[in-house]
C-alpha cells in the first residue's frame, strides 16, 4: 500500500498469535502510527486502552526491524489469542507489508 497523502485503511479482524508488529518503510517527511480495536463480540470495533493513535509511537524510516511501540508498551502479548483489528495511520508512507511474530 503506498499512499502519498494522509490514509487510515484498517484489517479485517484477526486472530493470531502475536507479541510484536512490524511495519517497513516511510517516505521522507512521512510516518506511520498504529492502533489496535476489538475484532470480536459486542464490543468489536472499540479501542483497547493505551493502543489508540495517541499512544502510539510514531515510525518514521525505511526498516525491517523496528518494532511498533506505544507509551509504556512495546508488546502485545497480552492480546494473544484476541480477535483484532489493526488501523494504519499512514501519511506520505509505503507500506509493503507487516507482521508479527
């Protein structure tokens, strides 16, 4: 996905085993932010507290190895096992890909 201006696609919701998120590259002057909601049950769709955008580190660069951080957590192996979906706050970024491992 390559967006040039400013975007926020989201996933479909998963669930997956996952502790760590890795996104991959930014344009110059550009950044990625991402948020987890609920994928599930009565309450899909809401935000899990402490992994909306406004906890969410901003990546900026061109990598493979850096790993998706918000405030006070850098893992998220307490949503293991959770239906989930993730939303991409995307301005002047190509996103490739991402994972989780």
């Amino acid at each position: 996905m390559m967006l040039g201006g400013a975007a926020e696609p989201s996933t479909s919701p998963k669930s997956i085993p996952i502790t760590r998120c890795f996104p991959v590259k930014t344009r110059p002057g550009g950044f990625i932010r991402i948020a987890v909601r609920r994928g599930d049950g009565e309450r899909d769709g809401d935000w899990y507290e402490g992994l909306n955008f406004d906890e969410g580190v901003e990546f900026r660069g061109d990598s493979t190895g850096e790993v998706v951080n918000w405030k006070g957590k850098d893992s998220l192996d307490s949503l293991e096992g959770d239906a989930i979906r993730l939303h991409f706050w995307m301005q002047k970024a190509e996103l490739y890909s991402f994972w989780f491992e």
